[in-house]
C-alpha cells in the first residue's frame, strides 16, 4: 500500500468518526418493568430430603446436627492413623450432615449419577440435581419445545465447591501418583458446574450463571436470576445454592478461624444457637435449595401455582474486614433497606424477617442491631417476627441464603413462623417485646425478608409477598 492510498484511508476514517459522532445512538430498548414470582422449590437439608420433610420437622423443633465421624471427613484415601490424627484435632466435632440413604426423606445420591456424567459429578452437584429437579417438577416445568428452553435459565452457586475432590488429589502428589489424577478433577471442583449441569440435564439455554459470594452466595443467585427475567434475559430462572463441604480440610480450616462451636461436642443438638448467649460459633452444614422464578404473566398464563412474589433484592458492602461486619450493622442495613426501597413496602408492612444469624458471637448481635434500627417501633413493639433457622440446620454456607429464602416463602404461604431453636438465654440486646421467636408462631404473613451476609463483607436480602 503507497502513502497517498494509506492517507486517504486515514482521512475518510476521521471523517467517518466525526460524522458518527455527532449522532450518538438512541438508548437501547429497555423492556416494560416484569414482575417475578416463585413458582417452584426444591431442597435437599440436614432435616432431610425434599421440601415437605424439611418443612414439617423445621416448624416442629426437630435438629439436623449430629456427632461427627470420621468417615464424615471423607479421607478414604489417607492411612488409618491420618485420619484418627486428624479427627482429633479438629476443635469442633459435630454437623449438620444430609441424612442419606434408600429411604423416604433420605438423599439417595446414586439417583443422581448418570452414566454420561456421573464421573464429573460431585456431591455439591448432585445435592443441585436433586433439588432443582424437585423444584421444576413442583412448577410444573420441564418444557419441550424449543423457544421454552432458550427462555429458561439457571443461576446456582456455591461457596466452596468440592475441597474433599482437591484433598484426595493432594494426595496423589505428596505420593507420586499424579499419573492416577482423574481427567475429571477440574470439571468436579468448579462451582459453576451445578448450574452447568442443570442446563444440560433439561437442555435450558437461557443465562447460565453461578454467584460466588461466600454465605451469601444463595441469596445473591436468587437475586441475579430475578433481575435476568426483569431485564428480559429469560422468561424463567432455575435458582438457588449448593455446598458440600463437611470433609476434613473444609472442617479444619473454619475451625482455625475460630468460627466453628467447641463446647457442644458432647450434645450437638444444643451447639447451633442464634441470638443466645452462649452461642460460640456456628455449625458447618450441607445441602442445596433451589427456586423457580418466573415472570408474572408467563406464569400465569400457564396456570402455574404461584408461591410468592419476589419484589425486593438489595445488595451492600461492609466494606470494613474480611470475617466481621461493621459493628453498627450498616452494611445489613443497606442490603434491608435496598430490598424494601425496590419492594415499594414500608418497613411496618413486613412481618417476618428470617434472620441470617449464625450463631456467632459478633454477628448475630450486629444483626439484632441493624433489625432493630431499620424496623424501630415495628420491631420493639412485638409486632414483627423474626427467627434464625440455622439452629436447626447449622450453617449451609453458599446454600444458607437459598434454604432460608425458601423457609421465608414457605412462611409466607403456610402462615408459620418458624422458630430459632436453642434460644434459652437471650442475648441482651433483646427486651420485653422485640425478641426472636422460641417457638413456631401461626400468623398472617404477607411479606417477609430473609438476609444472607458473607465473608468479605457482602450482604443480600431477599423480600418475598404474597400477590
């Protein structure tokens, strides 16, 4: 190419840029506001197997927590006297395990081990298959036709993935068998392959996403998938988290942290305890929840039963330390007051808040705080009610926000607020009439909120109403 030839190129191009600049582009078509709604739920818990069992023995004040074992810690590939070393070092020694097994209200995870995947399934996969597909087949949805797939989403995370895949391959390094190294090792750690697998087993093709955002993980799918029907990505959104992460280096790490309860080692049931006062650390648990959303007249134009409305998602930032949340509460706060902003609700028109509580010393006294700041005289008077459900179920991690978003709907529909189990001797922080619930409470529940805040200092919060 001669000079002359590449400067006339040069020149017609400015000139392209300039004539195009003077007319910018119009704004792009943002669809008309759509309205989302639950219209399906699936979970797998340490209560049990589907969302009838777990339900039921939630609002009874029945405990998922057990002992720990040392087949618990899944180190089939170490010596004997590994891992009776290392089940003895660990500071904390019990779990919210899923019970699993062949019978009613038992994980049989062999149902979820096909032959074409099952090598690249781990079991915080399969605990996503299990529960989206109940969670689909409540809705009512398992489309055929084309354009309904393509319409359909999934947006399922994790907090951790699967560390016992990742122990066991160590393994083979300290042992100079890296040569026995599964071809499907990355395919079974990678968080977003609940939701990729989800996609594949029923063919969806619309947005394909998984959050990664510590304990508030659950929440934060949940909340992305909402905004991906309202923004028009999808028609319907196959949401929620899953963990699995009760193994022996997931166990150790939380307990050198100190996050993990030591003094109930010897009666388990007692160790989850949000909002008491002898509350010394959370209990690590498994297990997934899974929600179908679906944009309002999608659903309704189907005949779908419709669970709730999801009207609120707010989001914060603590922005202050990696493991605590500030102690004014602002950033639970933010992510509350967000959610209602977006809601259109005032705070005097929640009932029931599902408390993300851990039972740890700091944040659920934070917590309680920021409740009690946001919802003032509806709090104090006695009029809202709120619980942690985590003294049942211990603390799911990147499946916490997911489980409890399904209690708060479940709430909704059924009239019943679950209790915070263990609650003996109150923090406090709590007096006369703003204090969380003992007991299960039938009662109206027209709209409700369920937080879910994160290492890292993330937080989400969920508002869920009745239409």
């Amino acid at each position: 190419m001669n000079m002359r030839r590449w400067c006339r190129l040069l020149k017609s191009g400015r000139q392209f840029h300039s004539s195009s600049s003077q007319k910018p582009f119009k704004p792009p078509p943002f669809p008309p506001q759509r309205r989302v709604v639950v219209t399906g739920l699936g979970m797998v818990t340490p209560l049990g197997c589907g969302v009838e069992t777990t339900w039921n023995r939630l609002i009874k004040g029945e405990s998922g927590i057990r002992a720990l074992s040392i087949e618990d810690l899944k180190m089939s590939g170490f010596d004997q006297d590994t891992q009776l070393y290392t089940f003895d070092q660990l500071t904390s020694k019990v779990a919210a395990v899923v019970p699993c097994g062949t019978n009613p209200g038992e994980f049989n995870e062999s149902q979820w081990l096909d032959s074409k995947h099952g090598k690249s399934i781990a079991r915080f996969i399969s605990y996503a298959l299990c529960a989206a597909d109940e969670a689909l087949r409540d809705a009512n949805w398992i489309p055929a036709k084309q354009e309904d797939k393509e319409k359909t989403g999934v947006s399922i995370g994790g907090g951790i993935g699967s560390i016992s895949d990742i122990l066991d391959a160590s393994q083979l390094i300290c042992d100079k068998r890296l040569r026995r190294l599964s071809p499907f090792f990355v395919p079974r750690i990678l968080i977003n392959m609940a939701a990729g697998h989800v996609s594949m087993k029923y063919g969806f093709q619309g947005p394909n996403h998984a959050a990664v955002t510590a304990c508030a993980t659950g929440a934060n799918s949940i909340g992305d998938a909402a905004r991906m029907i309202q923004f028009g990505d999808a028609d319907v959104m196959v949401a929620g988290g899953t963990e699995a992460s009760i193994d022996a280096l997931s166990i150790a790490g939380f307990c050198r942290s100190r996050a993990l309860s030591t003094k109930y080692n010897s009666t388990p049931q007692e160790a989850s305890r949000p909002f008491d006062c002898d509350r010394d650390g959370f209990v690590i648990g498994e297990g997934a929840g899974v929600l179908v959303l679906e944009e309002l007249e999608h659903a309704k134009e189907r005949g779908a039963n419709i669970y709730a409305e999801l009207r609120g998602y707010g989001m914060s930032g603590d922005a202050h330390h990696i493991t605590q949340p500030h102690a004014d509460g602002r950033g639970a706060i933010l992510a509350m007051s967000r959610a209602l902003k977006q809601s259109g609700l005032r705070p005097d028109q929640v009932d029931y808040v599902n408390a993300h509580a851990t039972s740890t010393p700091l944040g659920d006294t934070v917590e309680a705080h920021a409740i009690k700041s946001l919802f003032s005289e509806h709090a104090t008077s006695g009029a809202l009610a709120f619980s942690s459900t985590k003294g049942a179920v211990g603390h799911l991690l990147g499946a916490a926000g997911a489980v409890e978003a399904i209690f708060t709907v479940l709430a909704i529909r059924n009239g019943i607020a679950p209790l915070s189990l263990n609650l003996s001797n109150p923090d406090p922080i709590f007096e006369e009439a703003f204090m969380p619930l003992s007991a299960s409470k039938e009662m109206q529940i027209r709209a409700a909120l369920s937080n879910a805040f994160g290492f890292g200092g993330t937080n989400a919060s969920l508002l869920f109403a009745s239409l």
